[in-house]
C-alpha cells in the first residue's frame, strides 16, 4: 500500500513555529524551546527567581 501525496495544507492553516520541553529534575525546572531562528534553554532550582536569559545558540 502506497501513502498518498501530501497535499497542501488549506487556506489559513496554522503551523509549527516553534517546540519546547520543560523537565523537573533534582530539584532544578529546566526548560528548552527551539524555533527558526535559535535554541534557547534555561535551568534554575526550584523557589528561586529566574536568572537571566541564556543567548541563542545557533548553528
């Protein structure tokens, strides 16, 4: 059995524009988002307030 071609998505279709994760680990909320234009992530310990945010990494 064969897959169909993908059609095109209908008028005004909303995309993916950007995918992130967020992880409680050790007493630590680390936290992931990736879109077009970079990665960018933090990890801070629970209770406190967040630190800066880290530059885009890209590549």
């Amino acid at each position: 059995m064969q897959n169909p071609s993908p059609q095109p998505p209908p008028p005004g279709a909303r995309r993916t524009i950007a995918v992130g994760t967020t992880r409680h680990l050790g007493g630590r909320t680390i936290t992931l988002r990736a879109t077009a234009a970079g990665v960018t992530g933090s990890i801070r310990r629970e209770g406190h307030a967040p630190a800066a945010p880290a530059p885009a990494v890209t590549a």
